[in-house]
C-alpha cells in the first residue's frame, strides 16, 4: 500500500499544474458571434487583464496577466479595436492581441473631401476622431510608409486652416 501511494502521490502534484492551465486557458463561452474590444494606446497588461475578465473573455485576470509575463508578450500587445470571437482560449487571445490583429472597417470616401471631411465622416462612423485622423495625415512615419509625398505649403496652412 505504501508503494502504491509514492506514485500517486506524484501523478497528482504533476497533473495539478496541467489540469489548471487547461481550466483556466479554456473558453468561457462556445464558439459564436464576436464582440469588440478595446486596447487603449499606454494601457498597462493588468489593465488589459481585468478588463479581459470583466467583459466575460477570460475566466482570470490573474492567468492571463502571467500567460502574458511567461511567454514574454506583456509587451507585444498592440493598441487598437479588436473583434475576439466567442470560445477564444487565453493564448488565443494573446495572439490576437500581441499580433495586433485589430477588427477591420470597410468604407468608401467619396471623391472630392477634404481631410477635414473625411476626418468628421470617420468621426461620425465612430471609426476614429477627427483629430486624431488629421495628426495621421501629417505623420512623417505613415507617410513614408506608404510612400505619400507631403506638400510642405499646404502642411502649415491645412493644419491652422483645417
């Protein structure tokens, strides 16, 4: 009897830690419609993790906030508007989130607006600020990105002119 409690005794402290990965990693809901969420720029992990919990996608903020500590994407995780679906594990989650994997708008600007036109309908299709698409309008990383040449009289006057 003594023999048979040895082995037990350490099946049970190595499966412990597995069976709770595998609880608290697992999906609260089964698979279905997704649901936004948001990732605000400078937002800490803990943050991220409570808000995670409180919006019913993970069962702990406390799993997560290590998930993301032990694999080393605490600080991977991208701001931005995501669509995470329903029956999404923690990693998953983590991926989606690390990788930047943000939720996609389609629309169409018609011919002929301005920046500050095209700044209120994305306002108003609550995609972004106004503001915010401006400042993107004249920012030199985005604009070499893609390779738009920036008209520097029309820079100054646009920005006070709106």
């Amino acid at each position: 009897m003594r023999k048979l409690k040895a082995p037990l005794l350490i099946c049970i402290v190595c499966a412990a830690p597995i069976l709770l990965f595998l609880y608290f990693n697992s999906p609260l809901h089964s698979p279905g419609e997704s649901h936004s969420f948001t990732v605000n720029k400078g937002e800490s992990v803990r943050s991220i993790a409570n808000k995670l919990r409180a919006e019913g996608f993970i069962r702990s903020s406390h799993f997560f906030l290590s998930l993301t500590r032990i694999t080393g994407k605490a600080r991977l995780i991208k701001s931005g508007q995501y669509d995470l679906e329903g029956g999404l594990r923690n990693t998953q989650i983590l991926h989606v989130l690390s990788k930047g994997i943000v939720a996609t708008v389609k629309f169409t600007i018609p011919e002929g607006y301005t920046m500050r036109k095209i700044g209120d309908y994305l306002e108003e299709m609550r995609i972004t600020t106004s503001e915010n698409f401006i400042e993107a309008c004249y920012e030199t990383a985005i604009l070499n990105k893609y390779q738009i040449p920036l008209i520097q009289h029309r820079f100054h006057t646009s920005r006070s002119d709106g």
